[in-house]
C-alpha cells in the first residue's frame, strides 16, 4: 500500500503558495507570505513562501508565539491586523527590520487552525498606512479556511492510509477486527474523494478504494463492471459501517433527502430490499470491502 507521501508528492509549499494566491485574490492586496508551524517543541512557524515581495527579507524568517503580529495570531489563534506596523502598540517588534527591508506598512495575519492546531500562518500586506477593514479580514481568512479544509482531508487520508497499513488481513474472509478497520479506512477514503480538488490525489485515492473494495476476492478474479454511481458507492460504504442517513449526510455534505435516494437507486441496481440485504450484494459483487 503506498503510503501519502507517495500518492501525494506535493509539499507544503504548494499549500501555502495556493492559500497565498487565494489570499490575494480575495483581498486585493500586493503582497502575502506565510508558512507551516512546525510540529513538536514550542509553536514557532517559518516564512517559506512569498508573493508580490521584492527583497527575500522575509523568507526563513522564523517567527516564535507571541512575537510580532504574526506571533501573537499564533500564540492566539486569532487573524489581527495592524494600520501601521511600524508604531503599532499592539504588538512586538523583534521582526521590524526584515517587515521595513519590504517596505510594508499594513499587515495582517491569519491563523490557519485544523482541529484546534494552529498549522500555518497566512499574511497579507500593502506598503502604504491604510485601515484594513473588516470585509479584506473577512476574505484573508476565507482563504485561511480554504487551507484549513485542504490540510484536514489530508491528514484523514494519512490517518485511513495509516489504517491500512497497521492492519492484519490473515485471510480472505472478510470478517473480525481488522477488516472492519479496512472497512473504515475505505469509507473514509471514499468520502475524501468528493472533497480533494487535486486531481492527480484524487484519482490515486480512488484507485486505492478501489483496490480496497475488491480486497476479499481471490487473487486473479478480474474487477467487477459496477453497476453502482461513485456516489452510491459512497454512500454503500458508509451504510455498511451501519451509519444512519444522518450520519452519512455529514460525513459526506449531503442532504439525508439525498442519501436516501442514492440509497434507494443502490438497492435497485443491486436486487435488494433493505440496508443489510444492499451491503452484502454489494461485497459479493467486490464493490466494498
């Protein structure tokens, strides 16, 4: 089983360098920079990444919690904005030299937090004194989110591929223990699929799924034709993990209005006439684990 490093060969500069570019976008400033928290000791981040700068005074410029604007949004987990960061009371001024090498005047920084972690740093900035209102906050932490989203569906398809990888699978009945974590981790899996926008993620996830899905059948037993959506597949793994249409609604942005008739359509396609009767032709079919 690849491992995410494998299926996803990006790093986290793409990441930031995407959220700047939303950032800017969204806020009509000039320039944006920002980059990761780094993971265990105490929470400092560095600058990695830099749109619309001149000089190279911020790049690797390690900022520690508390310290400066972007510090103290880090030690916070709050977006602030200073009008003039030079004069600024708010804050501290152990960065003023490399922010006045950049000639930057208004900034504002944003917290970018996954599960109550503050991950990344996201800043945007103009060189002139100028308010910074409380609509460009508003979309400079948009685009904070977005990151937000797109850090959150990685790490849960690191935890499922994770799954997979510490489970035992000692033979090709699919009961016990650890089928019902593969089980999981295919029911995740499947639900990132609509969420991911990198294609080239996407289509190497799907493909673990699917290999996943046909993980009981013996080996050399050609892959089924589906006669099932992506979206009722979707759907099936969930059900068989004996959640409510409720609960597959949320796990995969749906209206249980929806579920239900995905589910229904399943059934039809399938020859079945209730939950359990539709899950176990689908794993006889090799369309679930």
């Amino acid at each position: 089983m690849r491992t995410l490093e494998q299926l996803y060969p990006h790093d986290d500069g793409d990441q930031i360098r995407a959220a700047l570019l939303t950032l800017l976008r969204g806020t009509g400033l000039p320039v944006a920079f920002g980059g990761m928290v780094q993971s265990g000791g105490p929470p400092r981040m560095t600058i990695s990444e830099l749109a619309g700068t001149t000089t190279t005074a911020l790049r690797g410029l390690a900022i520690t919690a508390g310290a400066g604007l972007g510090g103290k949004a880090l030690a916070l987990g709050l977006p602030l904005r200073v009008n003039d960061y030079p004069v600024a009371r708010s804050i501290s001024h152990e960065y003023d030299g490399p922010v006045a090498a950049e000639g930057l005047r208004s900034v504002l920084a944003v917290p970018v937090v996954v599960r109550r972690e503050v991950r990344a740093v996201l800043y945007g900035a103009i060189r002139q004194r100028l308010s910074l209102g409380d609509r460009l906050v508003a979309a400079a932490v948009e685009a904070g989110r977005d990151l937000e989203r797109r850090l959150a569906d990685r790490d849960a398809a690191r935890a499922a591929l994770a799954t997979l990888g510490t489970a035992r699978r000692p033979d090709r009945n699919p009961a016990g223990p650890e089928w019902e974590q593969v089980r999981q981790a295919h029911a995740e899996l499947r639900g990132l699929l609509r969420r991911i926008d990198d294609p080239e993620l996407r289509d190497r996830l799907d493909a673990v799924a699917d290999r996943l899905a046909g993980a009981v059948r013996s080996p050399g037993t050609p892959t089924p034709t589906t006669p099932l959506s992506p979206r009722e597949t979707d759907v099936l793994a969930c059900v068989a993990l004996g959640c409510t249409n409720a609960d597959v609604a949320d796990q995969l942005g749906l209206r249980p209005e929806t579920v239900k008739s995905y589910l229904r359509s399943a059934m039809r396609k399938l020859g079945a006439h209730t939950r359990l009767e539709v899950v176990v032709a689908a794993r006889r079919a090799g369309l679930l684990p």
